[in-house]
C-alpha cells in the first residue's frame, strides 16, 4: 500500500516512516504544503496522512484542494490542535479520520489499515480469496490454512491485490502502488515477483487476463 504522509517535523516524519514501513507500508514523505498538494493532485496514493500545520500551505486547504478537484484517496490528519472545532473543520474539509497529537504509532497503523481497507469496500483485517487468507493486523499470507512466507514486497502485491480482488488490476496500476519514485517501475520486476509467489502458493491463485492485469482466482473478478 502506497501511503503519503505529509509531515514538516522530521523527527516525527522519520518515525511515520519508520513504523509504517515496519508495519509492510510504502512510503513518501513530505513536508510543504504546497509541494503535498502537486503529489496528492498528480500520484495516486492509497492513503494520504496529513499534518494541519504545514508551511507554504496549510493541510486545511491542501485537503479542500484536492477534494474540490476529485480526489477521493483516504485522508488522516495529524494535528498538534486539539480544540474539537478544529476537528469539525477537518471532517468537513474532507478527512475520513483524525488523530491529535502526540498519538502512538501503533495507533496510527490501526487507522491506516482500516482506513485503506474501508475506502476498498472491507470490513475486517482477515482478507480471503479462495484458499487463500491475509491477516492485515500480523502480515501473514497462508493457503489452504498453511503459512507462505512472502518478503514485503511480495505481501504488498498480494495485499493490493485482495483489496481490489472483484477486479481485474492493470500491470501500471501495480507497479505505483509497489514501488517508490526511486525504484524502477519495470514490467519485468513485476513479473519476476509474481512468478516467485506462484511458485510459493501454487496454481490457480493468482490468474492473469492478457492485456489487462492479473487477479485472485476465486474472488469474482
């Protein structure tokens, strides 16, 4: 999953960082208000964590840009202002969740596991296509009740996968949500990696539509 957070304390951005990617997230950070508007305007993110008080534009009118212009992606914003006002005015500048500061990381993780799955339409942290089972809250996959070990980027993939399972998911798409700008975004790494978890959880669990994507067999798609 593909989180923005948008932080100009670097201490606590370090740790946002540090925590989510601990916890199988992909993340970007930022810290000014004007440059978090260009990346959540023109990227696609699976979540967007978004501190109120940013220099160059406030996270205020970062949110209300981007929902004017249609973009729908899950926002959590971290704000060090605790008046419930305040909170009013962020729900309805368009967040889906707020956290005060200072707040613990494994709070922030919860909300943003939750958040990710509600925006995909699931309820719950135990994902099923078929045989195959992912518990969000622990980061295991297992198939027909037996754990598979899978690196971060291979749950990653599989995790995007069963959270779009009534879909067909396009290579392209894949690729932004699995990889940073750093990384290169080549159809042959998508390719190697998902060969590598055919061989771990066996035909028949992740299906291939030519010229559109790939899916979980079982899900509908």
């Amino acid at each position: 999953m593909r989180v923005l957070a948008v932080e100009d304390d670097q201490r606590i951005a370090a740790d946002l960082k540090t925590a989510l990617e601990a916890a199988g997230f992909l993340v970007e950070i930022c810290d000014d208000g004007e440059d978090a508007w260009f990346l959540g305007d023109t990227e696609s993110y699976d979540l967007v964590i978004l501190d109120l008080g940013l220099p160059g534009m406030d996270g205020l009118s970062v949110l209300k840009k981007w929902r004017a212009n249609g973009r729908d992606m899950p926002v959590l914003v971290l704000t060090a202002r605790g008046a419930w006002t305040e909170r009013v005015e962020g729900i309805d500048a368009g967040a889906d969740d707020y956290l005060p500061k200072p707040f613990r990381m494994e709070e922030v993780i919860a909300r943003a596991r939750a958040l990710i799955r509600r925006s995909a339409g699931r309820a719950t942290a135990m994902q099923s296509a078929g045989e195959l089972m992912l518990d969000a809250n622990r980061m295991s996959v297992s198939i027909h009740g037996v754990p598979v070990p899978a690196t971060a980027l291979e749950y990653r993939l599989l995790s995007y996968l069963m959270l779009h399972r009534d879909r067909v998911v396009p290579p392209t798409e894949l690729l932004e949500h699995l990889y940073g700008d750093d990384d290169a975004r080549e159809a042959n790494a998508l390719e190697a990696v998902i060969a590598r978890l055919r061989r771990k959880l066996g035909p028949g669990v992740i299906g291939t539509r030519r010229g559109f994507g790939y899916f979980l067999e079982g899900s509908g798609a």
